[in-house]
C-alpha cells in the first residue's frame, strides 16, 4: 500500500514535471493539473496510511484515520481546480490574440512595452 | 478590540461580491464603493496597529474553536504594521487608478482590487500555516485578474506565465505544508514553535526538508534568486497603477520568510540551526547585483523599475538573512520604504507610458507634457530606491550596513556596488527620458492636452509617505526595533494562542 501510493506520487510529479518544461501551453497546463493530483495524494498520506479506521474517534474503535488531512485535501482540490480553470481561460485568450500557443514571450520583441493599449 | 482584527478580511470579501453582484454596470458606484472600503479599511488597519502597539498580541479564534484545532487570526505588531502599509499603499494606488482611468479599461477592478486586499491582510494576520496557503491563492487569484486587467496581447502571454509559475509555487507550498504536517501533526503557527523545539532527532531530516521546501515558496513570491525570472516580464506589462499594488506582494514572501524562521524555525531551534540564513544571504546578494545589472541595461522605464525592485528584495532579504533582532528592525525599515519607493516609480513609469505612447530608453523622445513635474517626481523616487541621501532609502541602507557589521566583508561591497550600479542606471534612465528630451525638440508641438490632477495627488501622496518615514525615522525605528524585539521573544505569540499543555 505504501509503496503504491508513494511512486503514484514519484510517478505523477516526475510527469509533472516533464510536461510543464514543455514548450507550449497546454502540456504546460497538464503538467500542472498532473503535479496538483501528485500533491494531493502527498497530503493525503501525510496523515498517515490506515485502512478501514472511522475518521472520529467513537467509543470501541481500534483507532482512528486522521480526518484533517482529508479536510485539507479538499481545499487543495478546490484551489487548485479553481486556478485551473483561471488559467485554462487565460492561455485560451493568449492563443487566440496571438495565434499560437508556444510559452516563450519572445516573439522578435522583449521590451514589454506597449501592452494592450 | 476582539471583532475587529476579522474586518480587514470580511470587509473587502463582502464589499467585492457587492460589487460585482450589484454594481458591475455603474462604474461611479464602484470607485465611490470601492475607495469607501479601502477608506474603512486604512482607519481599521490604524486601530489595529495602535492596538497592537499597546497590548500584547491578541488571537481571534475563527469559529470559536480552540487554538490548535481552529484556525486563528493573530494581531501582532508586525502583522498590523504590514496591514497598515498596504492599505496606504492601496488607497494611494486606488487614487491613481481612478484618476487615469485604468479602472476603466476593463471591467470588475474594483471588486479584484477589493479581493486582493482581502488576501493581503489574511496573509499577513493569519496564525494557521495551510490558512496561510489559503490567503496566498487569495491574493493570486485576485491578482491574476489584475494582471490582465485591460487585456492585450503581451499582458495575456507574461499572465499565463505568471500564473503558471504561481501554481507550480502552489503545489511546493502544499508539498512543504504536508511534509511540516506528517512530522508535527499541526499547522498552528504557535503549536508549530512549540512542537518543532520538542521534536526528537530522528524526524528532524523530515522536518529540515519542509523548511527548506517552504523557503523555495517565499524566495518565488519575494523573487530572490533564482527564482527571480517572472517578475520583470510580469511587473512591467501589469497596468501601472497593479504593478505598484504588487510593490506590497513580494513583501508578503518577505513578511513569510520572517514570521515562519523567527517563530517556526528560529536559529535557535535545534532542528534548523544556522541553516536558513547560510542559503538566504548569498541568494540575496546574488539577488540584489542582478537586479542592479537588469537597472543598468533595461530597455523600458518599466522594466528598469521591475529590476530596481528585484534589487530592492535583494537588499531586503540580505537584511532579514542575518536573523538579529537589530537586522531584522532594518529589514523592516527597508520593507516599508521600499514598498513606496517602488509604488512611486511604476506610478511614474505608467505616467510617461500614457504621454509618450512608449517608455522607451533606448532613443530620446520629445519632452512630455509636465515633463518636469514628473522629472522632480523620478529624481525624489530614484535617489530613495538607489539609497542616496535625503530620503528613506540612505536610512534604510545605513540602517542594514551598520546591522551587518560582522559580515562587514561580504554584504558592504555588494549593497555599496550595486548602489553605485543603481544610481548610474537611473541617471541615465533619467536623462534619456527627461533631459535629452529637449534636445530632440526641434519645433514645440501642439499643446498636449491637460492632465488630470489626480494621478498626481497619489504620486505625491506616497512621496509624502517616504518624506515621512525619513523625517520621522526615529520614532519609526523605535517601534520596529520593538516589532523586531517580539519576534525574537515570541513567548507572548505562543500564550495568546492558549495552547493545551503539551502531553
């Protein structure tokens, strides 16, 4: 169990991290949506591994999960599908004003100025 | 007092819903709502700090859950001191905004500008480290519509980058935040300090790795190097008056770094020792020479300015790197004036930008309308960022200098070169834009339309703001001396929170 969940993690965040030193956006954004189920995971086995245990301590249980780490991951999971959205809609917008997707900025020009107006 | 350290979150949380839910149509509602709260929001920031200068530390219990299984606020000196500066800084930057019309350009400023602010002040009162993490995504998410605010090709590409970088900074945060977990079983600022000073030697290498994960976190969000890339491509496309506002987001990386290694893991802990400090300092002046390399060779006024910021992180975290109660009072000196020095100087840029259609300084151009006002204006903001007498910023340098004396070798010739470096950069910036000017000037032009006044008013306003922390750096350094003394005494930090006694 523990050797499973920590090479899904080792798995996902060395794919992670490939796809996001891609050159175009949208491995870029899968490559994130990758290392944010990754650290999702990560938390969730931060409060320690325990198979069938309530996550509130009753009179009689053996034992119990921590219930916190699973608070946490849903706030991870909430944030982070929140700003995928937000960048999704955002290298959307880019390729669309700009015809290609490719992540460098420089395209002939690095001044910077002139943005927009 | 108790209620009241909660406002500078819920009222922009609530005032930004307003906004966009009842007024998204009527632009002179949300300026006048908008500046109303941020108005509301500079009175509370000063009860606050007022507060917190008399009384000890005060903890608000979210929910009334008891300290380390609740999340808490803590007003201390420190966190109402930043509380404070931002909501001078957005007042002022809120001024401008109005005054030329960015608001205007796109829609929903105010109510972003209002949720940046909600996440600002969370960051810097919370007590809980993941809630910590939680007001940082506040503040980004606000600021990734900030950024793009006016759309525009350049603006969208460096955004995506921008938010890119921040998500992967998001997943390190949550990783250092797990690992912290897995060993201390707590994320209670103040049960953290307790716990990390008890902890036994075996989970000490875990815990190491947390910190030094959290600290990659803070050096990308206060751009230290090498993590330092995104801020020029991102600061100097932002709309002028967001890239001032933003003056104050690389200070919350600062803020971070200094609340988590004086109170979590001080020096003194067994568990970190010397560590932090021996990887900050040379990051910092590596930082603050290439920042006053990119002064030298930018290209646009607005990127000159992303770089001096750069530098001025460089100067700041050499300061907080040295973990002295009396480096750290300089540290915070700095923060504060340098905060203002970069807010004038984006403002500045934004307002050659708009007059000149470019903020070139590659070739002379033809003088721009009030060519001299906004000269005086770069000059004052020049020499405070370089560090020259008069103003703030010769303090402040002193002020590190005299606090780095036993590392006298290494940090005086950094800081004194790349001030030397800053200033000649900023002359010739200056004498591009302002001077040579009327060299190209062959026959005068039309008239160029008058200006709003109030831009002005919100350049001035934060020149007045460093005239002031120059004039009154006595009294300012006394109460950051006592500021800097608390965090190196946390003990009444940790009471206030009511810990149960550990078993």
């Amino acid at each position: 169990m523990e050797y499973l969940i920590a090479s899904g993690v080792g798995l996902m965040t060395a794919a992670g991290v490939y796809l996001i030193l891609r050159r175009h956006t949208f491995p870029v954004i899968l490559g994130l949506a990758l290392l944010s189920y990754a650290v999702n995971l990560f938390i969730f086995a931060s409060g320690r591994v325990v198979i069938g245990l309530p996550p509130i301590l009753t009179k009689g249980a053996a034992g119990y999960t921590d219930p916190l780490t699973q608070a946490l991951v849903l706030t991870a999971i909430v944030i982070s599908f929140g700003m995928s959205a937000v960048i999704v809609m955002m290298a959307l917008g880019a390729f669309l004003e700009t015809g290609h997707d490719r992540i460098d900025t420089n395209d002939g020009k690095n001044d910077g100025e002139g943005a927009g107006d | 007092m108790t209620h009241w350290i909660i406002v500078p979150v819920v009222l922009p949380a609530v005032l930004g819903a307003l906004i966009v839910l009842a007024m998204r149509n009527d632009l002179l509602l949300q300026r006048v709502f908008g500046l109303a709260g941020t108005v509301v929001l500079t009175g509370v920031a000063l009860a606050l700090f007022r507060a917190a200068l008399l009384y000890p530390p005060e903890v608000y219990l979210l929910g009334n859950w008891p300290a380390p299984f609740g999340i808490v606020l803590m007003l201390d000196r420190l966190a109402a001191l930043l509380v404070l500066l931002t909501m001078v800084l957005a007042l002022f930057v809120q001024l401008y905004a109005i005054g030329t019309g960015w608001d205007a350009q796109g829609r929903h400023f105010h109510a972003l500008f209002q949720f940046q602010l909600m996440g600002l002040s969370g960051a810097f009162l919370t007590g809980d480290l993941f809630n910590l993490f939680v007001f940082f995504e506040v503040l980004l998410i606000a600021s990734y519509g900030l950024m793009i605010h006016g759309g525009g090709r350049d603006r969208l590409r460096a955004g995506v980058q921008y938010v890119a970088f921040n998500l992967v900074g998001s997943t390190l945060f949550l990783f250092a935040l797990a690992t912290i977990y897995s060993v201390t079983g707590t994320l209670n600022m103040a049960d953290l300090a307790v716990k990390v000073a008890l902890l036994p030697p075996g989970d000490m290498a875990l815990l190491r790795v947390g910190a030094m994960l959290l600290l990659l976190v803070f050096a990308l969000k206060g751009a230290l190097v090498p993590l330092q890339f995104w801020l020029p491509g991102t600061y100097a496309v932002a709309p002028g008056p967001v890239a001032a506002l933003f003056a104050v987001m690389t200070k919350v990386g600062a803020y971070a770094v200094i609340r988590v290694y004086t109170l979590i893991f001080p020096p003194t802990a067994p568990a970190i020792g010397p560590m932090i400090g021996d990887v900050l300092l040379p990051a910092a002046l590596v930082t603050l020479v290439i920042g006053a390399i990119g002064v030298m060779g930018a290209g646009t006024l607005a990127r000159l300015v992303a770089f001096a910021a750069i530098a001025s992180m460089g100067t700041l975290f050499t300061a907080i790197a040295l973990f002295t109660p009396q480096a750290t009072a300089a540290a915070l000196y700095y923060l504060l004036h340098s905060t203002f020095a970069t807010a004038i100087l984006f403002l500045l840029a934004d307002l050659v930008l708009a007059r000149r259609g470019t903020g070139t300084l590659r070739q002379a151009l033809p003088p721009v309308a009030q060519g001299g006002l906004l000269a005086a204006l770069f000059f004052a903001g020049a020499i405070a960022l370089a560090g020259l007498p008069p103003l703030s910023g010769f303090v402040g340098k002193l002020l590190i200098l005299q606090a780095a004396r036993d590392q006298a070798a290494t940090v005086w010739p950094v800081i004194l070169a790349t001030s030397l470096l800053m200033i000649l950069g900023f002359a010739a910036a200056g004498s591009t834009l302002f001077w040579k000017a009327h060299a190209t000037l062959r026959d005068p032009g039309p008239e160029p339309p008058a200006t709003a006044a109030l831009p002005l008013v919100a350049v001035f306003g934060l020149t007045g703001c460093l005239v002031a922390l120059t004039v009154f750096a006595g009294p300012v350094l006394r109460v950051l001396d006592a500021t800097a003394a608390d965090l190196y005494a946390p003990a009444p930090y940790i009471a206030a929170n009511a810990l149960p006694a550990q078993d």
